[in-house]
C-alpha cells in the first residue's frame, strides 16, 4: 500500500515543484482541483476532465450530505465509485458552504445548525461528524472542519474566530480514521492580521497534519492584500507538507500564489464562468455571448488542444451560447478546464527550469494584450 507522501523536486525562489502519491494516485504540484460540488463536474465527463490533465478534483460535504446523504454514497461504493473518478479527490469540510449558502443558521462551540438549502430541513455540522461523513464519501483528503472568518472583520473577533477554528482542527484530527494513502488538512485563518496566522500555524502544526490549508483569504480583501497576506504567512508554513490556498482563483491570482510558495488551487471560475459564457485565455477573459463573434471562423485560442478551440469557430460557440444549447456551456467548461490545466502544467516546467521570474513577466504582458 502506498502512504499519503509528498516529496519537493525542486524550488524556485519561493515556488515548489512536488509530488502528492495517495492511495488513488499521484498528483504533480503545483496543482489546480476542478470543482465537482455534488460528485460531477458540471458539464463534464470524468474521462474528459482526466484528459485535460487534472488529477484531483474536489467535492462538498455539504451538498453531498444533503443529497444523496453520505450513507447513501458509501453504499454506492464511495464517491470515487459513484461519479467513475478513480483519482484523488478532496472534500471541504461543510461549514464554508453552510456560512455561503444557507440563511438560517447558528454556531456555537459545538458546531453549526443549519436549514438546507434545497427544502428546509435541519442539519448540524460539527468537526466529529463532518470528518465522518468524508470518511463515508471515501475523500483521499479530508479537510478540517473551520469557520471561514468574514472580510472586513476586527481584530479582536478574528481572534476569537480563528480560536474557535483551531479547537475545532483538534476535534477533527481525533475523529480522523487515518487508512494508508489517505490525508486530512489543517486549515491556517487569521484573517489579514500576520500574529493572528502564525498562532494559527503553531496550532496547527502541533497536529501533525499531512497538509495545510490557507482559508479565508479570497473574502473581498483584494489580490494585493491576499498576497500581502502570503508574503507574511508562506515563510511560517511547514515546508515538507503540500500547502493548500482554499477557492482561489483567477489565473493570475494563481501565479502570484505558486510564486510565493501554494502548491494547490480549487475554485469554481473556469466551470461556472464556461456556464455564462465566459472563456479565459492566454490574452485574458473572452465573453462569448458577445455580437462581435457573430462571424468569426477563428478558434476561441488558436494555441489550446481543447475540442472547442480545435474542432469549433468562435461564431458557432456564440450561436450555440445564443440559442441556449448545452453544448454551449459544455465546450466552454472543458475549454476553461483546459486552459486552467495547461496553466499549471507551464508553471510545473518554468519552476523545474529555473525560468520563474521569466514566466510570470511573459503571462503578465500576455494577458494585459486583451483578446483580438
Ligand atoms: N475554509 C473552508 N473552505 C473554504 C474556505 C475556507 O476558509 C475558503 C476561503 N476562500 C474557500 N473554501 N473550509
Ligand atoms: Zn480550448
């Protein structure tokens, strides 16, 4: 059996090549997670969104837990079973969901009591049983149950917040049922207070986590004070464990995050953004749904190997936007998937290089081109 490892290949300033190895297999560093909430990523088949080149997606425990409910997905075999995603997948802990998407809700010690989103029935989370339900939906890595603390907040209350959240990892780390090539991540809050982080750090390392997390960052505070954030908090980080920074981003937030030390991404925007016909390419954002493509025959982004740059004209990817088709927002996705893929594999070959500083400038020149 193989042990949930991983091992640095090579630096680049601050920057990391790295390999995960777990028990559904390896992940190349640094790595972006496509989004698959309710066990799919939307839009896509798990084959096609393997051949773009991911190799670990992420799933909830709080939409899962709701429907199809988490004795239900173990019985159908676990998630990796259910959807036919053989790899690695991570699953959030539940209660950045419930704060985002529930309205009725309320936290103690304990943990949060919500209303479901989808008819109104009520639920608790607490680190006990939100690391039990991961363990039913068979997650390769679990991730510690946390408040997500709001932006803009005072100090003294992120305090409190952050406290509240590192009591909570220790529940979670005594309830996680630790299985060969398995993982569970600690999650670093503290808001933009760099004391409060490194107490959080401290915390969190006394657990022995075999990763951490950076949560509550990408809330409203901006890129140029989320990398300020990193600047302070990435040199406190343990260096010999993957570092996780939670539902970012935008491409160029990645790039300034792989530059000052993350080794994973997740976040929705290429596949929610491919569903309103937004496309990212390397000359910056594209909006399909635009007249101006009415009757262009050119490729969304003449360099990409996706279906929807290769075998499609921008016209047809708008009239099938107009017309409201599916296939509309399926191309879009695998496209956006593609780009965000492609995207770590280059910052994957410039930090094995050497050729880092060089890479950014080029992807910072190019995406200040604008589309054509
Ligand atoms: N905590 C958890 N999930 C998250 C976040 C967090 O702080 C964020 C913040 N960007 C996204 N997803 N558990
Ligand atoms: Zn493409």
């Amino acid at each position: 059996m193989t042990a949930f490892s991983f091992e640095v290949l090579a630096t680049d300033g601050a920057a990391r090549l790295g390999k995960i190895q777990t028990a559904h297999g390896e992940i190349d560093t640094p790595v972006f997670m496509p989004v698959g909430t309710v066990g799919t990523v939307k839009g896509m088949m798990p084959e096609n969104v393997a051949a773009t080149g991911a190799q670990i997606i992420l799933g909830n425990t709080y939409h899962l837990m709701l429907r199809p409910g988490a004795d239900r997905v173990q019985r159908l075999g676990g998630l990796h079973t259910m959807m036919n995603w053989p790899g690695p997948i991570l699953t959030d802990s539940g209660g950045f969901q419930v704060m985002s998407l529930t309205k009725l809700r309320k936290m103690t010690e304990e943990g949060v009591t919500f209303r479901s989103h989808i008819d109104g029935s009520r639920h608790t989370l607490t680190p006990e049983n939100s690391t039990d339900i991961q363990y039913k939906l068979d997650a390769t890595i679990t991730m510690a149950f946390d408040e997500c603390t709001p932006y803009p907040v005072e100090k003294k209350v992120a305090a409190e917040s952050m406290r509240l959240s590192m009591r909570w990892a220790r529940r979670s780390r005594e309830a996680f049922v630790p299985r060969d090539g398995y993982g569970q991540f600690g999650i670093v809050q503290g808001s933009v207070f760099p004391e409060l982080r490194e107490e959080s750090i401290t915390k969190l390392r006394e657990l022995d986590f075999e990763g951490y997390a950076v949560g509550g960052l990408a809330v409203g505070e901006g890129q140029e004070m989320m990398f300020r954030v990193l600047d302070s908090t990435m040199p406190k980080m343990p260096t010999a464990k993957p570092r996780y920074l939670m539902g970012v981003g935008k491409p160029s937030d990645i790039v300034g995050a792989v530059v000052r030390g993350i080794d994973m991404f997740d976040c929705v925007m290429p596949t929610r953004s491919g569903r309103t016909a937004q496309a990212f390419t390397r000359r910056g954002t594209v909006n399909l749904r635009n007249a101006r493509h009415l009757d262009d025959t050119r490729p969304l982004d003449e360099s990409c190997s996706c279906p929807a740059c290769r075998n499609y004209s921008r016209a047809y990817l708008h009239h099938l936007i107009r017309a409201e088709e599916m296939l509309g927002p399926m191309l879009l996705t695998w496209h956006n998937i593609q780009h965000y893929q492609d995207l770590m594999r280059d910052l994957r070959a410039a930090i094995k290089a050497g050729t880092l500083t060089q890479f950014v400038q080029a992807f910072e020149a190019q995406q200040a081109l604008g589309d054509i």
